[in-house]
C-alpha cells in the first residue's frame, strides 16, 4: 500500500461487509502473525453505556504508574486513528500504514468487517510499540466481538441496557449473556450495575459456566459524590484497601462517577492499592472526548454529549435537569437502526424545542433521512428538521440569540457529536480529534457546587 490515505480508504472499503459478528477471522490472523495480543497484559470492558469511560480512566491509572499503556475504543468522532492511542497519542499515519500493510491482505482475503480489521490494526500497533498495558473497550456485545480473543487479567461489564437488539437480543438478560461472554476461565470479572435481577442472574450464571471468578463492585466499594457543576464532580472512594477523598472527575454527573468508582476498583482488584495522589492525576485526566464535553459557538455555549441509547440519554436528561436552570434546545441525530423516538421525547422533557437533523458521516445503511422520520416530527411540534448538523446548530443559536433559550445541547450519536466538532470549527476533518486538557476549577468557581 503505497500511502496512509491508501489505506485508510482500503480499511473503509471493509465497511461493505457490514456488522458480523465472530472470532474465527480474528483468531485466524493472530495464530497466522505470532498471537500480537498475547505480547502485553490487558483489561477488557464490555457495557451498554460507561465502557469507554471506564477504559479511559483505566488507561489514565495505567499512564499514572509510568506504564506505557495502550487504548482501543470505538467507534470515533472525527478520524479513525482515534480509536487506537498509546498514553494518549493516537497511532501515527505511518504506524497506522504499517500495521495495515501487515494486517490488510489477510483482511481484504478473508473480507474481513471494518471492526475486526480496525481491532487488529490495534493488536499490531501494541505489540510493536510494546505496551505495559493495554485497555481494550468492546465494539459490540461481548461474546462474539473482535476483541475477545484476548485473554486478559481483568474483565470488566460496566451495566446492561437495551442496545443493538438486532444482533444481541431483545430482552436484558439475553443482552447480559452476550456481555458476560469476555468472561474467561480463571480471570477475575468484576461488575460495576448488575441490575435488574434478571441482568445479575445471566451474569452470575455464565461466570459459574465459565468458571470466572466474578465479583460485584457494590460489594467491594463505596463512593460517595461531594460536589458536582458543569465542570465536574468530585468525590470520596473507599475499598478494603483504604479510602481516597477528593477525587475530581472532569465529567459531571453520578453516572461517570460510578464508571470512575469501577476503574479504581478493578486495578486494585488485578494490580493492588493506588495511591491517592496517582489516583487524583489519573482521574484528572479521564475525560473522554464528546462526553460533557462544552464548547461555544459565537457566544452562545454548546454542550456535546455521545448518548446515543435511551438509558443513556435519560441519564444525560436528569444530570443536566439536576445541574441548574438553562434554558436548553437541542441538535439530535440518531442512527435509524436505534429506538430514537424514544429519545427524542426524553429530550424533549429537558427542552420544548429543538433539531432533529441527518447525519453525514452515517453508514448510508443506517442514515435517519426526513422521510422516515417525517411521522414522528408531525407528532411532535417542538422538532424541527435539519438536513446537517451544522445546519441544525445555526438555527439552534437563532434560538439563543432570539432569548427562547440559553445553551445548545447536542447529542444522539458519535456522528452527531463528530460533525458538531468540525462544525464548530474545533476539530477538522482527516485529523484526530485531541481535546484540550479541562482543567478542575478553583474552589468557589465554575457553577453551582452541590
């Protein structure tokens, strides 16, 4: 392959395959390359919602003890080298070509999906740069994703919710079964929401199948929130190995504390006590990008979130309801496959008005056009449609500038939040994203503190 831009477009090409799960293409290139994800240690987290901020704040702890630590996340806002980062730089253009050179034939041969050639891509890159560490998110599900060939020294499932009913079923427990299928024989698997009951029975019972020992984080930690605005929360943790007070998270809200409260607890439980003050550095640098995440356009302020499933949106609804007393109207889009009429009305009991708009960068499989979505909009009078994102904030400002309300939320999806980084002129296209450092406020600054 003669360039990056070659290859990445060669990788894109894989998109036609589609979603398939399954291990055979994957587990057939490492046994054919040496076993890459064999040559480091691992966490492994799975979840509906909070993985990727349990893997980022995993991987921070990782940087904090001086490991050279490896991420792999998906899917990304801006540009695919995203996904794969080693202490928080993503995988350079020629690292990416040389790891594709080595992994793309065999992809291309065997028409391998864009998650299972990306995910290798991964398992290439850490090997070579040889990481003390890396923290693999889960694409989708659990048991047949792409990154369950690795055998890891920790697995992790944050909680379950209904996602993706199409490929893991459509009822919570057949979901959690799916979740529960990174748990190995002999590694410890630790739990962070196991409910409803029928969420910790399928888990429970696929642990004792497949002999993991398998703990919950309730019974192991406790964390209590001390203060929380729009900058951040901070809390207390505490655990059998000691207790660790004012810890700032650079995300608002209690979900993302407990996601926090999940990574602490499982790097003691694989890699024993932390100390408060690498703690404290590690949590401080645990935002992952389009979480909470605000930014501005002209003066108007502008909050870019990736919720992207019901739970998680009504998660998103009630901090921001319990944050204080903006004004919102919103910029949604949502992928077609997902229950976004749901929500769109959970949206809508946070702010009257707002914009439902397309999404660019979508799978054209999976784009929300006006048509499909023109029923739900006559049902719903305070939703307008917008055929870009970019198009939909301009007339979401109007609303600001006219007094109707007082910020702009953003949110539905990773493509969403994407094009509204590169609308807002703050990320560009062909680039990865790498958001500023957010910085803990002084004491008695930055909003309401509870």
């Amino acid at each position: 392959m003669s360039g990056y831009p070659s290859a990445l477009s060669a990788l894109y090409r894989l998109e036609a395959f589609g979603v398939r799960l399954g291990l055979d293409n994957v587990a057939a290139y490492c046994a054919a390359a040496g076993h890459p994800e064999r040559a480091w240690p691992a966490f492994h987290v799975a979840g509906t919602n909070g993985k990727g901020t349990t893997a980022t704040c995993l991987a921070a702890l990782g940087r904090a003890h001086g490991l050279r630590t490896g991420l792999y996340t998906s899917p990304h806002l801006v540009e695919f080298r995203e996904r794969v980062r080693i202490d928080g730089r993503p995988i350079s253009e020629a690292g990416f070509l040389d790891a594709w050179n080595r992994v793309g034939p065999f992809a291309e041969a065997r028409s391998m999906t864009f998650f299972e050639a990306g995910t290798l891509i991964a398992f290439e890159w850490f090997a070579r740069r040889k990481v003390d560490l890396a923290v693999l998110e889960v694409g989708l599900g659990g048991r047949l994703d792409a990154t369950n060939v690795v055998r890891p020294e920790l697995s992790v499932v944050t909680n379950v919710a209904l996602d993706h009913e199409r490929h893991l079923g459509g009822d919570l427990a057949s979901i959690a079964r799916e979740k529960a299928g990174i748990f190995k024989p002999g590694v410890p698997a630790l739990v962070g929401d196991p409910r409803p009951h029928e969420v910790r029975s399928s888990l429970a019972t696929v642990a004792a199948e497949r002999g993991a020992p398998l703990g919950w984080l309730a019974d192991e930690a406790r964390w209590m929130l001390r203060a929380e605005d729009a900058t951040g929360s901070v809390f207390d943790y505490e655990s059998g190995h000691g207790r660790i007070d004012d810890l700032w998270l650079p995300l608002p809200g209690s979900h993302f504390v407990a996601d926090a409260a999940l990574a602490l607890r499982a790097w003691e439980r694989s890699r024993g006590a932390i100390a408060p003050d690498v703690a404290r550095t590690a949590l401080a640098a645990s935002a992952p990008a389009g979480r909470m995440e605000w930014h501005s356009t002209g003066a108007v302020p502008v909050l870019l979130d990736v919720a992207h499933n019901p739970a998680a949106v009504l998660r998103l609804v009630a901090t921001l309801a319990r944050l204080g007393s903006l004004r919102w109207t919103f910029v949604a889009g949502f992928l077609a496959d997902k229950r976004w009429a749901q929500m769109l009305d959970a949206l809508l009991g946070l702010a009257p008005r707002g914009r439902l708009c397309g999404l660019e960068t979508a799978n054209a499989g999976r784009r929300l056009g006006m048509e499909e979505a023109a029923p739900a909009l006559a049902q719903r009078p305070g939703v307008r449609w917008s055929e870009t994102v970019g198009g939909a904030l301009e007339d979401a400002r109007a609303d600001v500038v006219a007094g109707t309300a007082d910020a702009i939320l953003v949110t539905g999806s990773f493509h969403t939040v994407g094009e509204a980084l590169v609308a807002l002129g703050v990320a560009a296209r062909g680039r990865p994203y790498e958001p500023a450092v957010r910085e803990r406020p002084a004491v008695g600054a930055g909003g309401d503190r509870r």
